[in-house]
C-alpha cells in the first residue's frame, strides 16, 4: 500500500510540468516580475542591491542567499565564542541510531 501511495505521489509529480506547460498560449509574466525598484533616492549598497534587483532577478537571489548564509554561520561561530567565553561547554552532539 505505501508503495503504490509514494508511486502515485511521484507521478503526479512528474506530471505537473507537462500540465502546466500545455495551458494554452504562451506564458504571461507575473506582475511581481515586472516591478522595479525606483532608484532616485539610494545611494552605495543600497543602489547597488536596488540595481541588482532591477537587472538581474536570479542573480539578486543569489547574492541574497550566500549573504544570509554567510550572516548565518557569522551569527552560529559569534554564539559559539560567547558560550566558550562564559564557560558553556560547546560542542558537536553525537547522533545514535
């Protein structure tokens, strides 16, 4: 029964790309696609993030996501120097299974 039930899961999925592509005409932009940020007022990163955003989507998804992963593992090692600084034992927990 599980079987069938993640067979069924898997076909569907592998499905809905060919149903969504054979809607009709063409592919209409979404309207979030097709704002702008208005750059009158920024200046330094600001501008340049602003610039980004409006040029290049994909590449302004990208930035955005080495920066919160960069701001991810600045905040874990900050924490784990505190901790070692007041005296909290940090270390990798061990997994058993």
């Amino acid at each position: 029964m599980k079987r069938s039930v993640q067979g069924l899961v898997v076909a569907i999925l592998a499905l809905l790309p060919s149903l969504a592509a054979a809607g009709g005409e063409g592919l209409e932009v979404p309207e979030a696609m097709g704002k702008k940020v208005p750059l009158e007022d920024l200046s330094g990163i600001n501008l340049w993030a602003g610039q980004l955003y409006n040029d290049n989507l994909w590449l302004y998804a990208v930035v955005c996501t080495v920066v919160m992963g960069v701001v991810g593992v600045t905040i874990a090692f900050g924490t784990d120097l505190i901790l070692k600084a007041i005296g909290m034992e940090v270390h990798k927990i061990e997994h058993k299974e």
